[in-house]
C-alpha cells in the first residue's frame, strides 16, 4: 500500500512540475525565437531595474531638495534653528522607523507591493509639501516622504537583487546608488530654478517629486514580484510565470530549482537569526565591522553637507541666495560624478585601499573647510553701533559679526565701500513678521548716505572660496569611498543566513546616525562655532581611519563563501603575509599564544 502511495506521488509531483514546465515554455514549431527572447529579457531587467531605482532617486530628491528650500522657507516662515533642524531630520527620522519594519512588510506584502506603497506615500508626502500652509504641516509632509524612504531604501535593493541574473547582479544593483545620487543633483538643480520665483518657490521645490512617485507606481502595476518571495509563500506557480517573464524562457528550469533549495534551507534554519549572529564569533565580529563602517560614514558629516550645503555656503559669506543654492548644485553634480568614479575603482583598487584613501582626502578636506570658517571669524567685521531699542535681546551685546551670526535671533546690518565694512550694528529679527521689519530697522540703526546691507545667517567676508573649495574636495572624496563602500562592504561580509538581517542592522545604525547628525547640526554650530564643529568632525574621521586601518579586511576577488574566513578569529591585528598589508583576524587565547583545536569553537 504504500509502495503504492510513493508511487502515486511521484507520478503527481511530475505530473504538477510537467505541467508548471508548460508554463514557461510553450510549445513552438521552432526555436529560432530564442535570441529575441534573450535580447527581450536583457531589456525587460534593465526596465525592472529603472523601476525601480526611480525609489532611490526619490530617495536622493527628497533629502536633497530641503537644502535650497530651507533658505526660502527659513525667511518666509521665520524658522528658528530647532524648526530648520526638525524639517530636515524629521524626514531621516521617519525613515529610520519605516526603514524597521520595512523587513516585515517585505515579507508580508512581498517587494513589488512595497515599491506601490513607497511610491504612493511619496505622491502624498509630495502633495502635502507643496500645499502645506505653516510649518506645522510642512513637517507633517516631510514626515510622511521619509515613511516612503524608510521603505524604499530597503527594499529597492532587495527587489532587483532578487530579479537580476547573477552576471549584472552588481551592476544593476549600483544603479540604484547612482539613482539616489542623481536626485540630489536634480533636486539641486529644481532648487536652483524655482529660487527666481522667490516667495512660493519653495512649493515648486518639495512638490515635484509627485512626478517621478506617480511614474513608478504606474510603471509597478505592470511589473511582476519577485520570484523568491513568490516561492517563500508556496506559490510556485506564480514564481514560475514571473522568472519566465524576466528571463525570456531560457534557463528557467535550473535557476527555479536552486531559488527553492535556497528558500527550503531558509525555512529549516528559521529562528531568531540576531541572537545566532550574536552567538557565532565571525558573524558578529562582521556585524561589529558593518555598522561601525556605517557609523563613521555618518559621522564623517556626509549629510551636514548634503542637507545643510546652501546653508553652509550662506554661512560662509555667500550672500545671495540663488547663488547659493546654484552652487549647491554644483557640490551635488560632484557627488553624482564621483559616485560613478567609485563604481569603475572598486574592483580595480579594492574596497580596504579605496575606504582608507577616501577617509583621508575627507579628513583633509573638513580640515580645509574649518580653516576657511576660522580665516573668516578671525577677520569677521566688528559692530561699530549698538542699538538702544533692541530691549531684551541680546543682539547688543555682540561686538561682531560672527558672534551675530551665530544667533539665530540676531542680523547684520552694514554699509560696505569697496569692501569695507563700516557702520555696522546687530539687531534683532522680528519673528513676528517678515524680514521686511528686520530690514527696516537696519535701514534705521546705520548713519551713512550709502544703502545699509542685511545679513542674516552669514558675514561679508573675503573667504568664501575656501568654504567652496573644500566643499567640492569633500565630496570628491567621500563620494568614491565611505560614500558606496559601507554598503558594498555590508552586501559581502555575512554568510547568506544572516545577510538581510545583518545589512538591516548595519542600515538602521546609519539611519540613527543620521538622525543625530542632522539634528544637531546648526546647535553644534552655534555652541562650537563653524570651525569648531568642521574640527569636531574631522576628529571622529581620524578615529574612523584607524578603525579601518585596524579592522576592514580585504574582500576583494574572494567567493562569498570565503569572505567569513576573514573574520574566524578573536582580535583584529595587521598582517604581513602578503606584498601588501591587510588585516587579518587571528585567534588567540587568554595568554596571547596560537589556540588548540578545543578553542576553534569560538569560530564556529
């Protein structure tokens, strides 16, 4: 009887896998149509993955674009410097949570339904910016485009992973980081337009991002989800009929087969897979080398710079707004350019050399762009008329400029003549109405027939080149390095049972510290001054060089399988074994001498 059984159910099993088969391939008189199909399919992925990238470049407009509006906004809505703050971080806030659980809803609604869901939260942030009528709702539509980012930024990655073939895996994945990149330029550029509008023009700004999140989830109705997630959920069929579409036919049978071992393995090893990450030694070492690389990216100020750079430049003595904000877009197209300079380095350089160099042309570069906030406190204009009716307010009490500056509260007023700077004063901002009140009361503080000039948030100075200079050097190189190498290193250093949750992880760090940073910022500025805080951040870049000098192993032209080996031991030291240095991670025991066979189960 149960010979019988056995028998039945093989018969059926070939008889559903005979017919899942049919499925993909249909009968043909002729197989002549093959390389159509295979020249279809190659396009059909790179359409998958613009698609999908469109959620990156959502990702890199909807960050970059608070920076030229924010000098709009901080003016029109006379925005104190925890409101400038709040507007930007909130976003990254929102991010970090939805970012959370981004996994759960990855494995509940699968990744095409996420990027629908992604892609309709950003129409409505959208929506909700270009409408908003006070700042109150300006921060709730920026909260709302960060939920669409938390989700995108994980699963975008994910969903073309997923769907490419093993050969383009890593060039259509970058195509996302370029995407992200590319949206900071292009924001940059919109900030740059719809500043000569000048009052409203901020609406333009935050509303335009409508246009791409309306385009990818039209173009998302259309596309299939992600075989692997359709056969996590026993839907093999379904999983069938989109590897089919995706593939052209060819190769199906054998590609299904390894995604079903792979999901079957999965399943068995199914747990709590932080505390196994947690409980095995080169896995948690590699979790420690992933999110500190996140970490120090964060912290080497990447996103003071991305968020705050038309702010920056104002502060540097850059004193029309639009050129500002034009030049802001000119540190963005470094950026982008950049980028793609470290995509043609990595497999040439390596990623320890390319994290190492970049780390120390950034800390040279902050160093360059705190010297140019020094040279302009050292020669900032002195306050040569002290007003009498600025009661209750401690603008008079500023002997010059950049102490003004620094007070939110407080503007510039002064007469300059072939660059001298002569009856100058600092009086207060009437945060009840528009500039125009400030101005006015300039106009009335300063003695001179020659028209008074208003600063506010910045000093007439002579430096600002070298604000701008090491600004582009900045980016220039970062952007190659510490800009993409966190995520390339993450993507390697987990064996497969840990690598989503262990690049999750590493994810969340980054997003936490983003929140810090952005959210600190122009407070770390008014109580450590510009220059203090560029020092401050070119300090926690040397400890970020020598965590790496100390602990990133090359991973370089190792097979997946291999890349663990490097992590198989207890203490992190520099070899020598070959030409050139690299780390290495050796096991040892309490007394520092090479461990028995009994101590090799740490690395297990």
């Amino acid at each position: 009887m149960s010979r019988h059984m056995i028998s039945m159910g093989g018969r059926r099993q070939k008889a559903v896998d005979d017919e899942e088969r049919t499925l993909i391939v249909p009968p043909s008189s002729s197989g002549g149509d093959l390389p159509d199909q295979d020249a279809s399919a190659t396009g059909f992925i790179y359409v998958l993955a613009f698609f999908s990238a469109l959620g990156g470049f959502l990702f890199g407009y909807d960050t970059g674009v608070v920076s030229g509006a924010m000098l709009l906004l901080k003016e029109e809505m006379n925005l104190s410097t925890l409101w400038q703050e709040l507007l930007v971080s909130s976003t990254v806030g929102a991010a970090a949570l939805s970012a959370l659980s981004g996994g759960f809803l990855n494995g509940w609604l699968g990744r095409r339904v996420c990027i629908l869901l992604a892609s309709f939260i950003f129409a409505v942030g959208g929506v909700i910016l270009s409408a908003a009528p006070d700042k109150a709702v300006l921060l709730v539509g920026r909260v709302t485009v960060g939920l669409g980012i938390g989700i995108a930024s994980m699963t975008v990655p994910v969903y073309i992973a997923e769907v490419s073939p093993p050969n383009r895996r890593g060039q259509l994945v970058t195509i996302n980081s370029l995407f992200i990149t590319g949206g900071q330029f292009i924001a940059s550029v919109i900030d740059g337009v719809f500043s000569y509008m000048g009052r409203g023009g901020w609406r333009y700004m935050l509303g335009l991002s409508v246009l791409p999140a309306v385009l990818q989830f039209v173009g998302f109705l259309f596309l299939p989800e992600s075989p692997r997630w359709l056969l996590a959920k026993g839907r093999s069929q379904e999983a069938r009929r989109a590897l089919s579409r995706i593939r052209g036919d060819r190769g199906v049978d054998e590609e299904y087969a390894a995604i079903r071992t792979s999901v079957e393995k999965e399943k068995k090893g199914a747990g709590l897979v932080i505390s196994r990450i947690l409980s095995h030694g080169p896995t948690r070492r590699a979790l420690i080398v992933g999110c500190s690389l996140q970490m120090f990216q964060q912290l080497a100020g990447i996103n003071t710079v991305m968020y705050y750079s038309a702010t920056i430049l104002q502060m540097a003595g850059v004193r029309d707004v639009k050129q500002a904000i034009w030049l802001t877009a000119a540190t963005s197209a470094t950026n982008f350019v950049f980028t793609l300079v470290g995509v043609w380095l990595v497999e040439r350089v390596g990623r320890r050399k390319l994290t190492l160099g970049s780390l120390m042309g950034t800390g040279l570069s902050l160093t360059l762009l705190a010297v140019g906030f020094l040279l302009a406190a050292q020669h900032s204009p002195p306050t040569t008329l002290h007003p009498v009716d600025a009661q209750n307010s401690t603008c008079r009490l500023y002997r010059s400029c950049e102490f003004c500056m620094l007070d939110p509260d407080c503007g510039f007023c002064y007469r300059e003549d072939d660059s001298r700077v002569y009856n100058s004063s600092c009086v207060p901002v009437n945060q009840a109405s528009t500039d125009n009140a400030a101005w006015g009361r300039c106009s009335n503080q300063t003695e001179a027939t020659a028209s008074p000039m208003w600063a506010y948030n910045y000093c007439p100075t002579s430096y600002s080149w070298v604000v701008i200079m090491g600004l582009i050097l900045y980016l220039a190189f970062f952007a190659p390095g510490m800009g993409t190498m966190p995520w390339t290193v993450n993507s390697e250093i987990y064996p497969l049972w840990a690598r989503s949750t262990g690049n999750a992880w590493s994810a969340g760090v980054n997003w936490i510290f983003n929140v810090l940073v952005s959210l600190t910022f122009l407070h770390v500025a008014r109580y450590l001054t510009y220059y203090g805080a560029f020092f401050m951040y070119t300090g926690l870049v040397a400890v970020g060089l020598l965590f790496v000098q100390g602990c990133l192993p090359e991973t370089k032209g190792l097979p997946l399988e291999d890349v663990e080996n490097l992590f198989a031991g207890r203490l992190c030291s520099c070899g020598s074994s070959s030409a050139t240095r690299d780390v290495h991670y050796v096991r040892v025991n309490g007394r520092g001498s090479h461990p028995s066979d009994s101590d090799a189960s740490d690395a297990e």
